[in-house]
C-alpha cells in the first residue's frame, strides 16, 4: 500500500535509495501493527490471529508477549531514527506515531471498560459511542499514508485533512465489518463464533439490532448480551437471525461504500491524493 500510493506521489522516477525508505517506513507500520495486534490479543485472550496462532500462543512465547510489544513499538521508534533522522519530515512522523498510538490505546481501554460494565447495559450501547470506539480501534489506518505524505513533502494540512476524512470512514466501516464477521465469518478465517457476544461488546451487531428490536427482543438482549453461558449466547443469536441482521449488513455496506468511494471520487489529484490510491487502500479493507 505504501510503496503504491508513494510511487503515485513522487513525481520523478523513484531512486534506489527512496525505493529503500518506502520499504522502511512500511516495516515501521508492520512493526506498529504487530504491537496493536499483539496486545489485543493478549487482553482478548485470542487464541488465533488471521488463521495461525496468536503470539503469546507461539511455544516459548506466553506472557513474555507483553514485553514483545513494547519492543515492537519502540523499535519502530528506533527504526524511524535510524533511517530517518536526517529528513525534513522525521520530528512529524514521529508526532504523527505518537498521536495515533496513544488514541488507539485510549480507545482500546475504552472497549474494554464499556464491555467491563455488563452484561444489562445494552441501554448505553449507540450509535455514537460505536462510531468513537472504532475510530479509536482503525483509525490508525490514517498513518501510512499520512508518513508518505510527510515523506514525499506533499503533507499540506488540506491533504492530511481529506486523507483524514476518508480513512476515519473506512476505520468505521472495517470495524463493522469486523464485527459482522465474528458472529458470521468463517471461523477458519476471521470469525470467532460470537466472541463480542460472549464480552458483551459494543458492536455493530448489537448496536444495529436495538435499533430494528421490539420490545420483548430488547429485554432479551438486555437479559442475555455479554453472558458467556452457552444458552445465553444461543438466544442472542435467535434473535439476530429473527431481526435478519445478515441482510442489515448487506444494506448497510451497501451504502457504507457508497459513501466512502464518492468521499474518494471528489479527489482531483491536485496536491499528490490520487483517487486510485485509496481506492486500492479500500479493496483491501473489504473481505466480503
């Protein structure tokens, strides 16, 4: 994604020696990503990560995994330095890391206190506060393409507020996404056969369900939302195959998309965004 929406950027043919940077600055977000998804998992007690085992799964790993993401974390920091230090840009990567690292880790504290809180408080569930906890959980898809913007001098603050603006729409849309694919996924792939059900998270599932509910549903999911027993999570899933939530999705992507590519279509290029870009950015995001 980087070394694409660099390529796009850079006007002149790239050297050997930006093709190198490009290439270090996509191990800073993998090193990044490994500390977000790593930590996740260890609060989540995940077992699997994208079909293989989670990192504090691996043998010899365990809770050692906690001291391993700090380290990916810093050593991106160091990788930057090292690589970097020199360019115009280094001290706004730097802030640009900082800032959405620590909005993530906010926000994943956030989750985690809100689903702390239940089972019986599907009443605070909505709209809104789900919009803010997957803005805090993907937002950081900001942040590649804001470095290559800083990288190819090309960060004006009008490109990093349209970049903004788009990448906080597919952070929510990746999150619903996300969340549909946990009680309906493959469990081979991406699903987790109702885990945010069992944690009593605030996800799309839920917030969507209370919105179409009668009242009879609505004090059965008050009732059985975030208990872990076996019929509880059996009954929650009755009444989202009742309310059809498979077919919400589908209208809801629909026009999720919709949004997000007219979002993407009013870029004119001008200032290096290319529509093109976060079009590619976009079919990755989308696993259904």
């Amino acid at each position: 994604v980087m070394f694409k929406i660099a390529s796009s950027m850079i006007e002149h043919d790239i050297t050997e020696e930006a093709v190198q940077d490009i290439y270090a600055l996509g191990w800073v977000m993998e090193l990044l990503q490994f500390a977000i998804l790593a930590s996740d998992d260890i609060v989540d007690k995940d077992l699997w990560r994208r079909g293989r085992w989670a990192w504090h799964c691996q043998p010899g790993v365990g809770q050692g995994a906690v001291f391993d993401t700090f380290v990916g974390a810093f050593l991106a920091l160091a990788f930057l330095k090292k690589r970097f230090q020199n360019h115009p840009a280094y001290l706004d990567m730097v802030e640009s890391i900082n800032h959405e690292i620590l909005f993530l880790q906010l926000y994943q504290s956030f989750d985690t206190m809100v689903a702390n809180h239940g089972p019986g408080n599907v009443s605070t569930f909505c709209p809104h506060k789900l919009r803010d906890i997957s803005l805090g959980l993907c937002g950081y898809y900001y942040l590649p393409i804001a470095l290559i913007l800083q990288y190819a001098g090309c960060a004006s603050p009008e490109n990093l507020r349209r970049t903004r603006e788009i990448t906080n729409e597919m952070a929510v849309y990746y999150q619903a996404q996300n969340d549909f694919l946990d009680l309906y996924g493959d469990r081979s792939k991406n699903g987790k056969g109702g885990r945010d059900i069992r944690e009593n998270k605030c996800s799309w599932l839920i917030v969507e369900a209370l919105k179409i509910c009668n009242e009879d549903q609505r004090a059965q999911l008050n009732a059985r939302y975030g208990r872990p027993d076996e019929e509880s999570v059996t009954e929650v899933k009755r009444i989202f195959n009742d309310l059809n939530m498979s077919e919400a999705f589908k209208t809801y992507q629909t026009e999720a998309l919709k949004q997000i590519e007219g979002k993407i279509k009013s870029l004119d290029g001008n200032g290096g965004l290319k529509a093109d870009d976060f079009q590619y950015f976009l079919s990755l995001l989308v696993l259904i």
